[in-house]
C-alpha cells in the first residue's frame, strides 16, 4: 500500500519562460499506457512510470523517485503529467468534496468526491460546461465550453486521490455525472473509461462505472457495441414529450420512443440494468399521470428509477416536489411492478450536489477550510 498522502487545499502548476507563455506539453495522461516512454535500455521503465502514476499517484513527475533522476528530469522536460494549473477544495459538512479544477488553458471543470462506509465515489466531468441545456440544471446554464481529452477525464481521478491522502486504486466507483454530455465526446470519454478498467492503468471494473447520457439514441447504439459492461444512466427526467422538452430544449432532437428503442439493444447486447435519472420538479413532472406513464415507458426493459429531489440553486425557477409527492410518484411506479428509489445528493452546501456544478469559486480563503 502506498503511503497516504497530505491533504491539500490547493495545488498550482504555471507553465511560464520569461514573460511569455510556453506552449503546453503534451498530456502523459492523453497517451495509451502502450505508448508511454521507457528506457531504451531499460524498457521496463515504461511499467515503473505507470506504476508511480496509477498506484502510487504522483502529483510530479519528479516525485517518482522510483525512476533514475536524469530520466524523471528529461520525461518532465517533455510531457506534463497534470492538466491542472490550480486545484480549489470545497468541503462539505457531509463528508464529500467539491473540486473545481482550473485547465492549462484557464478552463475550468468539476468533479465531486463522496466518501461512504463502503465505498468512495468520485462525479468526474466529461465537457467544460455542457450542450444539453436542462433548465433545472445549473452546468446548463453555463452553456458550452469546450469538451476535455480523455487524459484531462482521468487526471479528475488521478488529482482527488492526492488532494485526499489516498492512492488512485482507492477510487473504486466513478460515475461520469458531472459537466457535460459524455456521449457527444464519445472517443474520449470511452478512451478514459477504457484507461480506467486498463489493467496497466487504474484496474477498474467497468461494472463500478456509471456513464450518464440526456439519451442519444445514435451513440447509445455505439456505445453497445463497445463491449464495456459499465452501468449506463439515462436522464429521462419526464415521460412525455411534451414536458420532456419544455425542461430539456434539445430533447426536440430524440424522441424518448427512440430512446428506448436504442436501450432495448444495449440490454440485449450488455445484460446490463438500465438507470433511469428523475429529477422531481414541483408541479411540473410529479403528477401521479407521470408517474403511470414512466413506468409504461419501462414495461419491457429491466431498469431501475432515481427520484432525484431537485437541488436549488440561484435563480432556476423552479422547486423540489414535497417528500410526500414523492413517496407517492415512487408508490405509484412501484405498484406497477418498477424498481425505483428516492437518491438525496451529497455536497449540497458546497455546490457540489447533483445539477449544481457551476463554477462557484470559493468565497472563504483557502487557509480557513
């Protein structure tokens, strides 16, 4: 076991010569572990350098002393091994963790940490920002800023492991649910879950990762094919049309009957259980019609229902159904036969609970979390 490193509260990396900014190293993390530099002499450097990274989680390249100095000096001259330039930690009273993640190109990105008795959860983002635009939704809000390489998706793991004294193979559960629609960055987000289940890499079972889609019916039919048994989680949020499209502008694109029909194929392809996302909105997607008509939608597939309460945030315009508007949505699926659950978020206080990725800076010094 690798010794447990110090918490942080924040980590810097500038790239600068002089007065002018150098242009970016590539990414080690954007590289297949296959093409890793090694030694020409010793080739079994190559497996030392993923070893430091991937179990030992190194937060530089000459932290892997395990490596001939010399050679760490030349690898750091040439790649970098953070895409981060500053790492801010937001706490939570419950234990998990907000981390909002400054890019090289001064992008900024998301991912939440959540620690259980069993478990610890990491919510990585796939995109800066997201195309989707749910209302409810405050990353929807944000709009679109660009999407991230597939090392920038595992570097979210890679950097929590370090900021909470932990090594990278402690992370056992990831679900992509964070900014962004990870299937309209398809290669790399199925690049970075491939990097995660790698057995040179993280060691993942992809079993323990969840992928959330709005619903692409063309890239879910893809994704089926791709041999990954992950679990895939779709943001239904409504079962008709019409109230489907007034919260989500882009499901205009994708009827939720094609919807369904491409998760038909990914069951049949995978085995796989099927998530279905529901955030419950006031008067506005709770009605027990809605309730009756979701699990219609359902008859067919084996599936199970996440009745999300909605997690307010500044200005959204709209309210959490009442816990007994809930539990009576959640009775009515039940009765027709549906698994379903009530799932509260973690990271509410610091804007870290589902749907409320925003960018927040912190408003305390570091110094006093």
């Amino acid at each position: 076991m690798p010794p447990r490193r110090r918490k942080h509260d924040r980590a810097s990396l500038v790239c600068v010569t002089g007065d002018v900014q150098a242009p970016p190293k590539p990414l080690l993390l954007d590289l297949e572990p296959e093409a890793w530099p090694a030694d020409d002499a010793r080739p079994y450097r190559r497996q030392q350098l993923l070893s430091a990274v991937f179990e030992t989680g190194v937060a530089s390249l000459d932290e892997a002393t395990s490596l001939p100095k010399a050679w760490r000096q030349a690898l750091a001259e040439t790649y970098a091994l953070s895409p981060f330039q500053a790492v801010d930690r937001v706490p939570s009273w419950d234990g998990s963790v907000r981390y909002l993640l400054t890019l090289r190109d001064g992008r900024q990105t998301e991912a939440v940490y959540m620690p259980y008795d069993n478990r610890k959860t990491v919510c990585i983002s796939s995109m800066v920002g997201c195309p989707a635009g749910c209302r409810f939704c405050a990353t929807g809000a944000l709009g679109f800023g660009r999407n991230l390489s597939r090392g920038e998706i595992v570097a979210q793991l890679l950097v929590i492991a370090q900021h909470e004294g932990l090594a990278p193979k402690d992370l056992r559960n990831v679900v992509l649910m964070g900014m962004g629609e990870a299937l309209l960055n398809y290669e790399e987000a199925v690049a970075a879950i491939r990097r995660m289940i790698d057995p040179e890499a993280l060691d993942m079972s992809p079993r323990r990762i969840t992928l959330s889609t709005v619903g692409l019916p063309a890239r879910i039919r893809r994704l089926a094919g791709e041999g990954l048994n992950l679990t895939l989680a779709v943001s239904l949020h409504a079962p008709d049309e019409e109230t489907r499209q007034a919260i989500i502008p882009t499901a205009h694109a994708h009827s939720i009957d094609d919807i369904m029909d491409s998760l038909a194929l990914w069951q049949e392809r995978t085995n796989r259980r099927v998530t279905f996302e529901y955030t419950m909105l006031k008067g506005v997607n709770d009605h027990d019609w809605q309730a009756a008509k979701l699990a219609a939608r359902l008859r067919g597939l084996r599936a199970h229902v996440n009745l999300i309460p909605f997690n307010d945030w500044a200005n959204s315009g709209f309210e959490s159904s009442s816990r007994t508007r809930i539990d009576a949505f959640k009775r009515r699926i039940e009765s027709a036969g549906v698994s379903v659950s009530v799932r509260f978020s973690r990271g509410q206080d610091a804007g870290g609970a589902c749907g409320q990725l925003s960018l927040q800076t912190p408003t305390e010094p570091l110094e006093a979390r």
